[in-house]
C-alpha cells in the first residue's frame, strides 16, 4: 500500500490520467466521471478494494507457474497490476520470476510509446521492492534527475 500511495499520491478531484482515464482518490478508476470529488475516507475504502482487486489478478495470472514468490515479489507484482491495466497480458508470457524482475522495468511509456519519469521511477522502486531493498530514498532521489540520468541509475542499480 505504501509504494502505491507514494506513486499515486491523493487527489479528492477526478482527474485525467496519461491515458485519458478519468482518475480520482489514490489511482481509483472505477466509475469515476469528470467533476466527481471525495473524501480521504473514500479514497482509503477505494484503495482498500483496489488492492484486493490487484492481489487476486496476481494470484489469477501466477496460478499454475512455480514462481515461489515472497511477499515483497508479491507485493510488487501487486504495484504493477494497481498500475497496469495488462498486467494478466505481461504475466501470461513470463513463465519465471527471473524473467519477470528484468521485464518490468519495461512497462514506463505512456499510450502513445514515450517514456514517462514518473512511470520509470516507479517502475524501479518496484523492482527494488520485488528484489527486497529499500526503494523510498531512491525513488525521492530520482524524482530530481532527468529520464537520461533515471536510465543511467538504473543500468547501475540492476546491471
């Protein structure tokens, strides 16, 4: 949950998102419509349910694979589904955790093929998260350096 809220942060207003979805609370995208407005305990309730729709699409997408996940490669994977609408697309073609960890570096470009920054320094705090290390400072340090030098930090982080 916390990798989650760090990404999405709070919004009480609808919003639309790079996709042009209409976005609100911590990343909610069920129902919302342009002008809708909530409280903070909305958003807790929304996230609360979102998590748990993420979490049983991981467990749909890995059931049958001999991943032998841990719990912070599942709470990974859980980040990445909350964020990826074809997070059971990505899962179908990768039949290890090995070959998962280096995929999901990849999911960080916007509809339309560009690299979006705050999608890559998610995208690394994820894998940090999934390898069991601390992500939070790395994150926060990355959100002032440009997507050049993003790349070249994580070349040195996972190479």
């Amino acid at each position: 949950m916390e990798i989650i809220k760090h990404f999405e942060g709070y919004k009480s207003e609808a919003y639309q998102d790079s996709a042009g979805i209409w976005t609100i609370a911590y990343g909610h995208t069920k129902g919302v419509k342009k002008g809708m407005t909530c409280t903070k305990e909305q958003a807790e309730k929304w996230l609360e349910e979102d998590l748990e729709d993420a979490r049983l699409r991981v467990a749909n997408a890995i059931i049958g694979k001999d991943l032998g996940l841990n719990t912070n490669e599942f709470e990974a994977l859980v980040s990445l589904a909350y964020n990826l609408r074809s997070f059971e697309q990505l899962a179908k073609h990768l039949p290890n955790k090995e070959l998962f960890k280096k995929k999901m570096l990849l999911y960080c470009k916007d509809v339309e093929g560009n690299y979006l920054k705050g999608l890559k320094i998610r995208r690394i705090a994820e894998r940090l998260l999934f390898e069991g290390k601390s992500w939070v400072n790395v994150a926060k340090e990355l959100q002032s350096k440009s997507l050049n030098d993003i790349k070249k930090t994580e070349k040195e982080l996972f190479t």
